[in-house]
C-alpha cells in the first residue's frame, strides 16, 4: 500500500469521538428536516402566487394611480418574498460523499443553522419588501377618504401590524426551536 492509503486508513480507522447517532439516523433526521422545509416553501410559494393573483386583479381592475401603486409594490414585494424564500430558505440535499457519522452530522447541523438563521433574519428578507406597499395603501387610503373614515384606517393597519409582528414572533421562535435541535446535536455529539 502506498503511504496515502495507509494514512487514510489510519484516520478511517480511529474512533469517532462521542457521536452517540449512527450515520444513518443522522440522515434520516436530515431527511425528514428537508422534507418539512420544501413543504413549508411549497406552502409559502403557494399562498404568495396567489397573493400576487389577487393584488394582480385589483392592479388591473383600480381605477386611481395611487391604487394601482400600492398594488404594484404589494406584488414587487411578493416577488421579491418569492425569490428569496428560494435562494435564504432553500434546504440542500445531504451529498451521497456525506458517510460517516461526523460528516453527516456537520452537514445536519449547518443546514440547521441556515434555517434558523433565515427565520431569525425573517424581517429583512420576508417582512420589508411589503412596507413599501403598505405605506403607499396608507398615502391612497388618505387621499381618497381624507377625514372621514379614521376607524377603516386605524383597523387597517392594527391589522397588518398585528400580521408583521405575528410573523416575525412565529419565525423567531421556530429560530429558537431550531437552536436548541443545534444545541441537543452538540450535546449527542459529546
């Protein structure tokens, strides 16, 4: 045997410090993670193509600019939902090079840690790009009922607030589940 084959015998053959999960629990584990994230990008991709129909109806069919507008910025914003869910929260696929327990376990845990870190950043990527369609409804809804409806306004945008904010709370906390599967992988890892 040549020395490179004998050295990489001798780091194959060496015991994996604490790993308490076989290679294949780990990938089962990943595997099932993947799949509950393409679902939920489905579910995500789904509901803002059929947001992006909606505003693009009441863009078609409003009669005043200032509404055609806001409805164009609601679907920028949605597009822009779209792509980045598929480029910050897209889950890879454990590479068939991923063999032993350790590799596979780096590899679970940084894909844990890109969701996590997505949902954690879920404001800039998810939550922005729809301000500037909800400031521009606010500058329309004043223009066409200056003074006489504060209630419709003031309900509005309790509302959306409360739509942000549920949002950001929903993702912030599936963040710290997510952190505390990283931490429980550590601590198996150990």
């Amino acid at each position: 045997m040549n020395e490179n084959n004998q050295a990489q015998q001798v780091w194959q053959s060496q015991p994996v410090e604490g790993i308490r999960m076989s290679a294949d629990a780990i990938r089962l584990r990943a595997g099932k993670f993947e799949r509950k994230i393409r679902r939920r990008n489905l579910r995500e991709s789904i509901a803002s193509l059929l947001v992006i129909v909606g505003f693009s109806y009441f863009f078609a069919t409003s009669p005043e600019i200032l509404l055609r507008i806001t409805w164009g910025l609601f679907i920028a914003g949605m597009i822009w939902v779209l792509v980045a869910l598929q480029t910050k929260a897209n889950p890879k696929s454990m590479p068939a090079t991923a063999i032993g327990a350790s590799s596979c376990l780096d590899f679970f845990r940084s894909e844990l840690e890109h969701q996590r870190d997505a949902l954690k950043n879920v404001w800039t990527w998810y939550l922005a790009p729809l301000v500037p369609g909800y400031i521009a409804l606010n500058v329309a809804w004043f223009h066409n009922f200056p003074h006489s409806r504060w209630v419709g306004f003031v309900v509005l945008d309790v509302v959306f607030v409360a739509i942000f904010v549920g949002v950001w709370k929903m993702n912030q906390h599936a963040a710290r589940c997510l952190q505390r599967t990283i931490d429980d992988l550590g601590r198996s890892a150990s």
